[in-house]
C-alpha cells in the first residue's frame, strides 16, 4: 500500500464505513417502502412519528453529505493536511454520522434543535474544518 494511502486509511476507512452504512440504508429503505406498498422512489409523508419516513430522511440525509465528505477528504490528502488531524476528524464524522442515523431511527429527543440537530452539526462541522485545513494547506 503506498505511503500516502497507508498515513490516512482511518480516515479513508472511516468514509467507506459511512458509504457502507448508506448502502445499507438504501436497502433496508427499499424494503420498507415495498412493506409498506410504497412506490420506489417516493417520499413518505412528511411525520416524525412515522418509522419509514424518519429512514428514508436519515438515508437522503447521508446521500447529500457523501460527496463532501469524500471531497473534503480527497483535498486533505492531495493538499497534504496533516494525516492526524485528518484521520481523527473524519473517526468523529463517522462517529457522529452512525449516532444521527441511531438517533433519528429512534425518534430520540425533539424534531428540530434536539439531539438528531446536535449530532447533524457536529458532523457538518468536522467537514468544515476539513475544508478549512485543505485550504489552509494550499495557500
């Protein structure tokens, strides 16, 4: 494995869990809307007490942050951040990631400004500062 790659594979390894965990949300979406009669590709009304809409949010959720996660992870490496710093930044994007997918699924704490809003920005955040590295490192 070469060098570059080996300095920074938990922070690849950590984005490749988080793609695992959308692919495995993508399937058991699947499932549930065929249960449920739902057509593929529809979207469940809009109720936070409804299990298959609360899954299928959390699974569109984790699609729309994908590709900064990999962006933002692929210009640290190029750019050369400090692996560390990397590595430790996207372990806790994951870490925050897989806790925004249990919190939602569980409908724990309140529907706007509550637990699932917390774990959502902390992910959000160790992406920006991500960015904010990736720049720094090519000024």
């Amino acid at each position: 494995m070469p060098e570059l790659v080996a300095d920074y594979s938990v922070a690849i390894i950590s984005l490749l869990i988080f793609v695992l965990t959308v692919l495995l949300q993508s399937a058991m979406v699947g499932a549930a809307k065929a249960k449920a009669g739902a057509a593929p590709g529809s979207t469940p009304q809009a109720d936070y007490d409804n299990k298959l809409y609360r899954l299928n949010r959390s699974h569109q959720n984790g699609i729309e942050i994908m590709p900064a996660a990999a962006i933002v992870l692929f210009a640290c490496i190029l750019a050369g951040v400090s692996a560390t710093w990397v590595n430790l930044l996207m372990a806790v994007f994951l870490a925050t990631r897989l806790a925004y997918v249990l919190v939602y699924a569980r409908n724990l704490g309140q529907a706007s400004q509550g637990l699932r809003t917390f774990t959502y920005v902390a992910g959000w955040a160790m992406l920006m500062i991500l960015c904010v590295l990736a720049i720094w490192a090519l000024l």
